[in-house]
C-alpha cells in the first residue's frame, strides 16, 4: 500500500522471520556460528534461548538455509510439542521420510535409529531441530535423549538443537533431567537491542527493502528513540510498531514518520511504557494548613448532610 510511496521494492517490516533481513549483530553472529558449528562438528545437544521476538526462529531459518547448501545433511523441524510421546517420534519420523502412521512407540524408535545409524556409517549429518522446545514436556525430553545415545568413540551420530524461551534453561537444570544436562555441548543466547543497534535494525531493513539515502530519512532519529522506548530493542515490536508507522504516515502522506506517529500506532497496539517501571513521585506525610481547612470543611459538610438525612427519616417515620 505505502512501497510506491517510498519507492519501496517490498515491505521492510514484515513479521514473517525471512533470512533476508538477518541484522547481524554480534550476539546474532555468535549464537548462529555455535549451532552451526554443533552441528557440523558432531556436537550433539546445542540450545538457544531468548524472549519472545529477539530472533530466534529467524535465526534458526538462517541455519538451516545454509544447511539445506549442503547434501549430506538431513534434518527434522518440530514446532508442536504439545503432543504425546509417540506423537512426537511420528513428527521426527515423517520429516526424516520414515513410515509413522499405524507404528508404535517401539517401532518409531527403531527406525529412527536404524535410520541414524545408516546416516553415520555413511559419514553424513543428521539433525533434530526442536523450536518451542520450553514446552516440551519431562517425558518427551527424555525420549530426546535416549536418541542421543547413539554416537561413535568421536561423535553423536543426531546432533538435537533446542530452541526456545529463556524457562528452557529452567527446565534443563531440573534435577530430573540432569542426565540430559550434562550432554549439552553448546548454549547460546539472545537478548533485545539497544539503542544503536534498534537504529540500525531500522536503517538495514529499510536499506533492503529499496530505501534511498537521498532526502529526508524515512524514521528520523528522535523517531527512532521513540521505538526503541516502545520496543525495549525486542525486534518483533519494532517491526509491529515501524509497520503500522508507515502505514499511518502514508495515510496522512507524510514523507517522514515522526515521534507523534509512533506515540499514536503504540497506543493502537497497547504498548504504553508502563509507568510502573519509574519510581513513585515522592510525597510529603505532612499537610498544609490549607490542606488541613479543605478536610475539615468537607467533614462538616458530610455530618451536616447526614444530619439532614437522619431529620428527614424521624419526620417520615413520625405518625
């Protein structure tokens, strides 16, 4: 609706996680060199944490489109955890191209096995990817497991990645699962943007998208403070917030999107800063005298309304 406006190719700020739009930082850079490293050096279990929107998803699609460059690696993509056991195994099995339907608990697993095992004799990489995996439950985690056991003298033979909120960390400490624990090669983890980073968040997006540098920028710098202020660095929220932006700043055809918009679309969205992150304003215990005459003035008036009251029901209960 607003591309031809600003000569854009394609919208900037789409909530779809595309690889294209990858802003490397270098937490981004880090996080994705240590699973693609666990990955191709056989490390077996490697986990990513982060809150919600800082990236994660696009970051493992950013993976596994370089992982899809090569053909010896084969992987399956879990995103419904909230599943049972052999549900599960029948959503490895499926992505692997194995036979699920109609098969039992035991059956899947030896499948899935023998299916690993061959991969591995033929020295090629063979992945579980596991996104919402905080939800995974006690039991499902621990059939993970158990398919981590097979492994060479040198290497795991599955190599799991497990993605999720920063309560995976949680779950993973649990006592219950402290064999599991112990397996973990890798961790990585993301967090939300700072300012300058949101800054140019903003600018490489727009940049890709066809965005020219001549002119008035489209997101003026104080516009760019107030996003950061909404979004706390969290790039979903950017992407919410700049999105209806633009939609609005074309809507009254301005060239620029200015503070006033982003105060106007966040409180559309309900992202007030919430004051109670700022302390209280501080009081005095004390009041004035002028205070003091107010608050007794106003209890005379209640006692003599409650006077007149009490006079009214005598007079009407009197025969």
């Amino acid at each position: 609706m607003y591309k031809s406006f600003y000569n854009l190719q394609r919208n900037p700020f789409e909530l779809t996680p595309d690889p294209f739009f990858l802003f490397p930082t270098p937490r981004h850079n880090e996080a994705l060199a240590t699973l693609y490293h666990g990955v191709r050096g056989h490390k077996g279990f490697i986990v990513l944490t982060g809150d919600v929107g800082t990236g994660k998803t696009l970051l493992l699609r950013c993976l596994l489109q370089s992982l899809r460059q090569n053909s010896d690696v084969a992987y399956a993509y879990v995103f419904n955890n909230r599943v049972s056991p052999v549900e599960f195994l029948e959503t490895i099995a499926r992505d692997f191209g194995l036979p699920a339907s109609g098969r039992n608990k035991s059956e899947l697993l030896f499948d899935l096995s023998r299916y690993v095992i061959d991969r591995g004799s033929r020295k090629l990489t063979t992945v579980l990817v596991i996104d919402e995996a905080h939800h995974l439950s006690a039991d499902i985690l621990e059939e993970v497991r158990l398919l981590t056991n097979l492994e060479t003298t040198q290497e795991k033979l599955l190599q799991v990645l497990l993605v999720g909120q920063p309560e995976l960390n949680d779950k993973l400490d649990s006592p219950a699962l402290w064999q599991l624990k112990q397996r973990i090669a890798h961790r990585a983890q993301l967090s939300p943007l700072d300012l300058n980073e949101t800054q140019g968040y903003i600018e490489r997006r727009l940049q890709l998208a066809g965005a020219g540098s001549n002119g008035c920028p489209l997101f003026l710098p104080e516009t760019i403070v107030a996003v950061y202020r909404h979004s706390h660095g969290i790039p979903r929220l950017i992407n919410s917030i700049c999105e209806n932006a633009l939609i609005t700043a074309y809507a009254r055809q301005k060239r620029s999107v200015t503070p006033e918009i982003i105060e106007y679309v966040t409180t559309d969205l309900h992202l007030h800063v919430d004051i109670s992150q700022f302390p209280p304003e501080e009081k005095s215990d004390d009041l004035d005298e002028v205070d003091l005459r107010r608050a007794a003035k106003s209890l005379l008036d209640l006692y003599a309304y409650l006077n007149r009251l009490s006079k009214q029901d005598r007079e009407l209960r009197t025969p």
